[in-house]
C-alpha cells in the first residue's frame, strides 16, 4: 500500500509542478518542492525494499 501511495505521489507531481510554473509560481519554488518530495518518496521505498533498512527501522521503533 505505501509503494502504492508512493507512486500516486510521484504522478501527482507532474501536474503540480506544471501548474505551480505555469501559475506564475517561481520556478526554482516549484522545482525545490518537487525534488523534496522525490526525496522522500525514495526514502520511502528504500525503507520498504531494503530488508537490512527495515529491520534497523522496526527494531529501533519496536524498542521504544
């Protein structure tokens, strides 16, 4: 579900970055916000397809 959601964002920032430069938003703006969530995106999926990663995460939340 969270790969999923993952890419819904990631299509979702097509039309946002269009319409953030197309709207007169500045486009190093609308780039940064784009590029952050990428970012994130990304380290999503690292935490869901790395094993090793995954572990160290749930371990560490688990303890708590």
């Amino acid at each position: 579900m969270a790969l999923g959601s993952g890419v819904v964002g990631l299509v979702a920032l097509i039309p946002y970055w269009l319409a953030a430069h197309g709207g007169g938003e500045t486009a190093g703006t609308a780039t940064w916000t784009a590029f952050v969530h990428v970012v994130m995106v990304a380290g999503v999926f690292a935490l869901l397809l790395v094993p090793q990663l995954e572990r160290w995460v749930d371990h560490h939340v688990m303890s708590r």
